[in-house]
C-alpha cells in the first residue's frame, strides 16, 4: 500500500477521480497574500458573512412578520425551520456537486438564487409565498457555503495562507450571526421586517458582478457520476434529524413527531453509511470518513457549534426572563461576544502555526470551558453584567480557536479534488450543530419550570444548563487531545 501524506498507516487513501482545472497545470503554491488572493479572499468572505447575518436577521423580527403576513402562533417556528431543513438537509450532496460540476459555478449560481428568494421574501404578502422564499434560501445556503468554503482551501495552499483565510473567514462568519441578531432589530424597528429580506439583494448582486472576475473555476477534468442512491439517502437522513432537532425545541423530546423523526434520521444515515462502503462513486468515499482527522475535527466543530449557539440562546432567555432586558437590548449585549470571535479568528492562525492544530482544539476549548463555567455565578440583578460580558468575550476567542482549528484539520491533507466533498462534510457539521444546541439546552433549563415558576427557578434552570455547556467544551478538546495525536501538523 502507498504512503499518502496526511493519511495515518493502515488506511486507504481515497481515490482521487481525475486532476481538477487548478491540478493539471500545477502552479507554484504562493509564499505570501498575492493581490489577486486579496481580491478572492475579499469575495468569498462577504458571501460567508451575508450567509452568517441570514442565519440570525429573522429572529428579533419573527413575531413582526407573524403579525404583517396573518402566521398562526403554532406556525411561527415554521419561518426558522423551513430554512435549517434546506440549508442543513442538502448541503453534504452540494458540497460533492461542487466538485462535480465546478465550485464557482454552484457558487454564483446559489447566490443568484439567494438573490431572488431574498427579494422574493421581502415582496411576500402571503405565509405561503414568504416560507417558499425561505426554502429557497436554505437551498442557496446549502450550495453557497460548502462550494464557497472549498473555492476558499482550494486557492490558498495548505499552511499558513490558508489557515489565516480560514480563520478571517471564522471570524466574519461568527461576527455575523452576532450582527444578523443586531441588524435584525435595527431593520425591523426602523424600517420594517422586509429589509431583514431586502438587505441580501444588492450584496449578492455585487459579489455575482465580482466573483467571476477574480476567482478561477475549479472542477474534475474528469467528471466522475454522482451516487444518486447515497446521496438520497444522506439527504432524506439529515432532513429527518433536522426537523426531529428543531420539532422536540419547539415541543419537547417526547414529541412522537419528533422522536420518529430522529430514529428515522438516525436509520438512513446508517443506511447512507453502508451504501456508500459499496459504491463504485460514492458520494463520500469511506476511507475519507475513517480518516481521523476528518473523524475527531468534525467532532470536535460539531461541540464547538452546539455549545456557542446554545450559550446564546441560554444568555438570551436570562437577559430577557431574569433582568427584564428588550430583544434589542439583549441583542447588542452579544456585541462583546462578537469581538472576541473576531479577535479570536484574527490570531487563530499565528496560534495554530505556533503550537499545531490538536493543541490549538484543546486551547480554545480549555479557554471556552473556563469562560463558561464562570457564568454558572450570574445573578438576578444587572450588577453581574460585567462577569457576562466578560465571560462572552474571553469564550468567543476560545470557541474561535475550536472552530479555525477544526475547519483547518478537517480539509487538510485531502486533495483539491475532493475539497468539496470535505468542505461539505464541515459544514454539514456546522449546520447540525448550529440547530441541535437550542433544543438540547432549552430542554436542560426548562425542565421543571411551569408557567408561575418564579424567577429563581428560571435562573437555576439557565445554571444547570451552562454548567453542561462547559462540560460538553470540555469532552471535547479532551477528545481532541487524545485522538488527534497523529494528525498532520498537530
């Protein structure tokens, strides 16, 4: 058996199926940032960031749009849901249809369609037509960010240049969801719920005049057949868990809805997993996914997701329920986590390059337990403001780090061919973590608590749930340390 850099002995390297555009006329990999990379780079994080603020602009207005478009109160949640479905259920199959069919062309052919579902959910005078609209922008998300992720690692060399892409594009991406919640409100009290819409329109109209002029199209010279029966399968599972997260957050674990969906998730994608051990093209290969940096990065961005965004959620349902703060108010608190994701992304790759990836995971995750641990101590006066904005700040740094250190572990070793297939796979990762925290968190602090609970007793609630936050931190930059020890640069 061949040695392949960056597989561990005794597993099989996966098949490349042909040289890529970038790969049959090899070019010198770039020592430092060209003005052309400048230009790419600027590209690709102004679409990572618009699909971050899209993430989070409906929130503060969904009750808003409830009202303006005639939602009943039970199908609210359906406005948030449709989108998590189609941005998480579909993003493994167009991350390997980026490698298919050329990343820049799904990437500017998503964002034209976010585009127009934007403005499509701006104009909407109907829940039909605004849910519709949402669909769409699922869809786009799901094809825009892995195609956008993989162009990303695929035009800077692995090493230092692309792990401070990676990090800038942490970074911006984390500092939008903050900004979407901000800009949510800002919009919808100013102006009104449409722009939270309108708002993506003339920034994927500059980035689809601008794209095509500096970023090189990346595919197979060889077009190799998509595996229709995997990818069904992964779609269909990840649909099911999906809407089983996001039903037993609105409903309870005890759902029937939402129990049946997770089984039936969990099924289909054991079922995807055996498909594609016998695949002649599968649509992961399974020397990829036992690849253990593929394994234990994904793992370790997966913790980071779930715990970071359902902090958010545990510190929204304290700075609203216990202190009595507006949405808006609450939002703008979650400023100062924002700049220590930015600050965390901004020395993420001078870390990594000091210390190795492995100890950057278990870095930033010690960092980010510390930090929330500390707020298991919050109070019900606004005097402990202080411990919260502090220990947002020094925990956005540390979760930064985890997800730099698990986008960079997870792509790296893997060749460009197969760069959105891996990029896929990271940001599939990204979008089930971002939408089972709420649920998991939501269910630990609110058990118990009935309507006249006081406020006591919702604080308790919020404590039990952010000491297991910290735990789960915790878990897994001890995963990381023991299971990334041959990972390449670790």
């Amino acid at each position: 058996m061949a040695i392949v850099e960056g597989v561990p002995p005794g597993v099989e390297a996966p098949a490349v199926e042909g040289p890529t555009v970038r790969e049959s006329v090899r070019e010198p990999a770039p020592e430092r940032m060209t003005g052309r990379l400048r230009l790419v780079l600027v590209v690709l994080l102004v679409a990572q960031f618009m699909l971050a603020v899209d993430f989070s602009i409906l929130n503060v207005a969904l009750p808003v749009v409830g009202q303006g478009l005639g939602f009943p109160l039970a199908d609210l949640q359906w406005i948030g849901t449709s989108f998590a479905l189609a941005a998480a259920g579909f993003t493994l199959l167009f991350g390997r249809i980026a490698d298919i069919v050329g990343r820049r062309r799904l990437f500017l052919a998503g964002l034209a369609v976010l585009g127009i579902s934007s403005l499509v959910g701006g104009l909407a005078v109907d829940p039909a037509m605004l849910l519709a609209a949402r669909v769409a922008q699922g869809l786009a998300t799901a094809a825009v960010t892995p195609a956008g992720l993989s162009l990303l690692t695929s035009s800077f060399p692995e090493g230092p240049l692309r792990d401070k892409a990676l990090g800038l594009n942490g970074a911006l991406m984390s500092a939008g969801f903050t900004a979407g919640a901000v800009l949510g409100g800002v919009l919808t009290d100013l102006l009104s719920w449409r722009w939270a819409f309108f708002v993506n329109v003339p920034v994927a109209a500059a980035v689809l005049i601008v794209a095509p002029l500096v970023i090189k199209e990346s595919r197979p010279a060889v077009r190799p057949r998509l595996d229709v029966p995997g990818a069904i399968a992964v779609t269909l599972g990840l649909l099911a868990l999906v809407l089983g997260l996001t039903t037993a957050g609105e409903k309870g674990w005890g759902d029937p809805l939402a129990l049946a969906s997770l089984v039936t998730g969990a099924a289909l994608l054991v079922v995807f997993y055996v498909v594609e051990k016998s695949a002649s093209a599968p649509l992961v290969p399974v020397a990829m996914l036992r690849r253990p940096t593929v394994i234990w990065g994904n793992v370790a961005g997966l913790i980071a997701f779930v715990t970071e965004t359902s902090l958010v959620f545990l510190l929204t349902l304290y700075l609203q329920k216990v202190l009595g703060f507006s949405p808006l108010a609450a939002g703008l608190s979650f400023g100062v986590l924002g700049l220590g994701t930015v600050a965390g992304g901004l020395v993420a790759a001078r870390v990594i390059g000091r210390i190795g990836t492995r100890a950057t995971l278990v870095t930033g995750g010690a960092v980010q337990a510390v930090a929330t641990v500390a707020l298991v101590a919050l109070g019900d006066d606004r005097g402990w403001m202080a411990l919260l904005l502090a220990g947002t700040f020094l925990g956005g740094i540390g979760n930064m780090l985890v997800i730099v250190g698990f986008m960079v572990t997870a792509t790296s070793g893997i060749p460009d061919a197969e760069q959105g297939m891996a990029t896929g796979l990271a940001t599939m990762t990204q979008q089930v973590g971002i939408t089972m925290g709420a649920p998991i968190m939501s269910a630990i602090a609110t058990a118990g608590i009935t309507v006249s609970s006081g406020t006591g007793a919702v604080l308790d609630g919020i404590g039990n749930a952010v000491l297991v936050n910290a735990a789960l931190v915790l878990v897994g930059a001890i995963l990381a340390a023991l299971f990334l020890r041959g990972a390449r640069r670790a």
